[in-house]
C-alpha cells in the first residue's frame, strides 16, 4: 500500500474502532477489543476489502500506533481517542512532572474557566513531549501551547493513565495546573 492507502485505511479503522463500531456490525468489548475476522468481514459487507497483511502494515506502520492486536493476535483496538463508551482497562500511571497541551487561542477563554475538558473524547489528552502538543494544536490553526502540573495534580489526587501509544490521559485539568508557554 502506498502512503496515502495506508492513511485512508487508517481512517477507516479510527472511525470504526473509535466512534462507529456498529456501522460494521461490531460492538467493542472489555478493553476496547474487536475480533480482526468480524472486523474484516464488517468492513468486506461494506465493499471495503482489507487483507490480514495490508491491516497488519496500518498497526506496526501508523505514525502514531493508534492500532494495536493483542497477544495472540486475534483481536484489534484503538489505543486511545474513542468516542464509544469503553472501558480500556488501563492502569493509573506516575506522569512526568509536567505534561503539555496544544490548543488553539479560540479555546482558550473556555479553558481559563473550565480548565482542560474531555470534550467528545473519553479523556483530556496530554503529551509528554512539546513538540508532539505542537502537532495536535495544529491540527486546528495557529497551536498554543500549555504545561500542566502534573505532579502537583498527581498529589492532589488527580489520577492519570497512560495509552499503549505514550498518550497521558486524565479525566479534566482545572484552571490552576495550567500554565500557558
Ligand atoms: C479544547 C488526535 C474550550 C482542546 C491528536 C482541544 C491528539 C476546550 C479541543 C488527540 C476546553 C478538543 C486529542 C474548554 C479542552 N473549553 N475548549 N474547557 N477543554 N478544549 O480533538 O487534545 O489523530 O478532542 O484544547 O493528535 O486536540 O485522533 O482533543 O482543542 O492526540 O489519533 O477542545 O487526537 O489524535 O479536541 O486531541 P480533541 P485534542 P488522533
């Protein structure tokens, strides 16, 4: 597959895996998990035909390891960004001292009073690297960067997991563990 097969391709899984499982006739379980057969059967009703190896080449070559097959093999998920209710099991994890975010100036008013919210998605996502918060603020226009205390909210409480992808997840940020670079 050449670069622009292997995005569409993960696009297509993004939206199932994530947002639309049931468009395939699929329906997540514990973890986030789906059969790779029913989700290559799913998708072939659909007209769009998926070999095992061309799936395999979208998890181990997709720039941010959105996919990932358990250990046997037989199953397929989305590390993080759903929009289905999903529990992926993860486990709370120490974040580095400070995390980054990268949001646009449209949010930001919304940002100061509510603080970081989860939005559509089932967490507030959070980079360990500024550059790759450069990246997701992008996405939207001209990016802002934030720091978030991460340890002084790890103190007090707040709890973090960490995706199989290096994403930093965590239920909200309030305003005063934001401090904007
Ligand atoms: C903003 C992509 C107003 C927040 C990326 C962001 C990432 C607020 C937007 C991953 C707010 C939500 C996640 C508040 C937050 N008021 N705006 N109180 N709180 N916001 O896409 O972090 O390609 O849900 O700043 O690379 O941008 O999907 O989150 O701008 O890793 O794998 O509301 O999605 O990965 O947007 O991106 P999103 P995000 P994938």
């Amino acid at each position: 597959m050449d670069k622009n097969q292997l995005t569409r391709l993960s696009k297509f899984l993004s939206l199932h895996l994530r947002h639309q499982p049931q468009d395939l006739g699929l329906t997540l379980a514990e973890g986030g998990w789906v059969q790779v057969e029913e989700l290559l059967a799913g998708a072939a009703r659909r007209g769009v035909s998926i070999s095992r190896a061309e799936l395999e080449q979208v998890v181990t070559g997709n720039d941010k390891q959105r996919f990932a097959f358990d250990e046997t093999g037989t199953r397929i998920r989305a590390q993080q960004g759903h929009s289905v209710e999903v529990d992926l099991q993860l486990p709370p994890a120490s974040p580095p001292a400070v995390l980054f975010h990268g949001t646009v100036a449209a949010a930001l008013p919304g940002i100061h009073q509510q603080g970081l919210q989860k939005m559509q998605r089932h967490h507030v996502h959070l980079s360990a690297q500024e550059h790759t918060a450069q990246r997701v603020g992008q996405r939207r226009g001209q990016p802002i960067l934030l720091a978030i205390d991460a340890a002084a909210m790890q103190q007090a409480g707040f709890v973090f997991y960490e995706s199989g992808n290096g994403v930093w997840l965590t239920d909200q940020v309030p305003p005063q563990y934001l401090r904007q670079l």
